[in-house]
C-alpha cells in the first residue's frame, strides 16, 4: 500500500478511468533503485511517484477551496504490485511505477481539511 497525492484536476481522471498519471518532472529518473539495483526509467512522463507515509504524500496534494473557503488536500490510498515498484536508493521514502493503469489500483480517497 503507498499514497498519492494529487489535485483536484485529476479526481475524476482517478476516480472514473483508474487512471493516475505519471509525473512530468520525473524527478528521480536515473537514480539506482534501492529494491531492485536497477536504474529508474528516465524522461518526462513516465513514472508515477508514490509515498509509503502519508505525511510524504499529503504536500504534493494541491488545496481544492470548498464551501465557505475551506481547503482540504487528497491523498489516495493505493494498492501496487509489488513488483513492479521502484525506489530511489537516496529517496527512501519515495517510489515509482513505469504502468499505473496495470500495477496501481487506487482504491481509498483521504480528505484532510486544512485550514478553517
């Protein structure tokens, strides 16, 4: 189980397609992988990143302002195949998958407020 945090944009992307895009930065393309000892994927828009702690999850999660000016970030509680997850060896707290639609099943949405 790993964490996604994202933005309100993608809600129904996730929701109705199952669909968790992959990250446009791709931070830590290139980097050794500390589960596999292989190198991760490089390139725009191919790895999805997750957290194994929701508190790693949850800045990467943009506002969505509700009623009465109240915000609240989302993080999805995700299943992964464990085979197919990646994790930079400097990262720890980080992990990557090549194929969200195959090897990542969101299937709980946190919703935490975050101001008053």
């Amino acid at each position: 189980m790993l964490f996604h945090g994202t933005g309100h944009k993608n809600l129904n992307g996730i929701i109705y397609e199952n669909k968790i895009n992959p990250g446009y930065r791709n931070a830590y393309g290139g980097y050794k992988c500390r589960i596999t000892g292989t190198i991760i994927k490089e390139g725009a828009n191919v790895n999805t990143y997750l957290a194994d702690d929701v508190l790693v999850a949850e800045p990467y999660s943009i506002d969505l302002n509700k009623v009465d000016k109240v915000s609240y970030s989302l993080v999805f509680q995700c299943r992964v195949n464990p085979n197919k997850v990646k994790s930079p060896k400097d990262k720890p707290a980080y992990y990557t998958v090549e194929n969200p639609l195959d090897d990542i099943r969101p299937y709980r949405l946190l919703v935490k407020q975050t101001n008053n």
